[in-house]
C-alpha cells in the first residue's frame, strides 16, 4: 500500500513537472516568434518598421495574455506573426483581420484585436509602399492613422495610394486587402476608375 502511495506521488510529481515544461516550451516558442519578427523589422533599412513591430508585438502579448484559454485566437496571432516574418503580407493580413471575428472576446479583448489588426495594416503599408513614386506624403498619412486608430484620417489618402497608376499587382493586391478592411467598396471604385481610363477619351 506505501508502494502504492509512493508510485502515485511519483506520476503526480512526473505530471506536474511536464505540465510545466510544456508550457514553458510553449511559452519559448510564442517568444521566439515574436524576438524573431522584432529583430527582422529592426534589421531592415526603414527604422520605422521596427517601431511598428514592437507596437504590434506588444499588443499582440496583451491579447494573448487576456485571452490564454483562447486557443484560435492565439493561432491567428501566431499566424500574424510568422506569415509577416516570412514576407507573406497577404496572408498576415487575413489573419490579423480575422481576429476580430474570434469567439468570445471580451470588448476590452476586442479592442485589442482591432488595435493588432490596425498595426498589422500600418506596418504592410510601410512596408510595401514607402518608397512608392509619389506616394510617401499619403503612407505616411496612413501609416500614423492607423497606428493612432483614427481609420477615418486615413480613407482619404489610402483612396490616392490605391489610384496610383505605379502599382505592382503585388501592391494593388495588398492595398484593396487593405481598403476593403476600412473602407468596403473602394476596390470597385477603382476598378470603375480603371474601366473609365480604358474608353476612348479618358
């Protein structure tokens, strides 16, 4: 019987120190991910781009930490991170946007959703489009808007952005991800727009 006791003292002890272990593994992994989106956007030539990430970053911690239970929400913010540290734009984009549409977030949760999902735009927007011909006075327009919240300020000078006519595909594609975000029906706007240009006369 003492065996016994001693034997089920044993798996406890086995369990709760693996119980720990896994979540410090856990909690390593998450933090690898963020160090490794931080140091990137530092590294880079733009010094603005590692301001962004490390607001990004922070709130993205603070809605973690709010909402651990959460497992989808904390594979989107994952998702985020690692689609941004791979230069896959679009696809953090999707997800950052996504956030907003998790189960169960508390108001003050989902501010915080829509605060990632702003910086994550702010940051795609610097990105790609900070040295784009005749664009940098409406990046940056944008840019400060969206880290600030106030989308409104920012509608405006995103319109120019999507209407300039130096656009790669890449560029069109992650400005109307953008626009149809914080201002639905912009990319129809500009495909009337286009259409226009393509008729005699115009």
């Amino acid at each position: 019987m003492k065996k016994s006791f001693a034997n089920l003292l044993i798996a406890a002890a086995i369990t709760t120190g693996m119980g720990g272990f896994t979540t410090t593994v856990f909690g390593q992994a998450d933090a690898s991910v963020t160090a490794k989106f931080v140091d990137q956007a530092k590294a880079a030539s733009d010094s603005k781009l590692g301001d962004i990430a490390t607001e990004l970053t922070s709130k993205a911690q603070s809605l973690n930490t709010t909402a651990a239970a959460n497992a989808t929400l904390k594979s989107k913010l994952d998702g985020t991170l690692k689609a941004l540290t791979g230069g896959q734009d679009s696809a953090a984009l999707t997800s950052a946007f996504g956030l907003v549409k998790s189960s169960k977030l508390t108001p003050a949760q989902l501010d915080l959703a829509k605060q990632v999902g702003n910086l994550a735009s702010a940051y795609v927007v610097q990105k790609n489009f900070s040295t784009l011909d005749g664009a940098q006075g409406d990046v940056a327009n944008v840019v400060s808007s969206l880290r600030s919240g106030k989308i409104t300020a920012a509608l405006p000078a995103l319109k120019n952005i999507a209407q300039n006519a130096k656009l790669t595909d890449t560029q069109k594609q992650l400005i109307t991800t953008i626009g149809d975000k914080y201002a639905p029906g912009l990319s129809k706007a500009n495909g009337a727009v286009d259409s226009l240009k393509k008729l005699p006369g115009f």
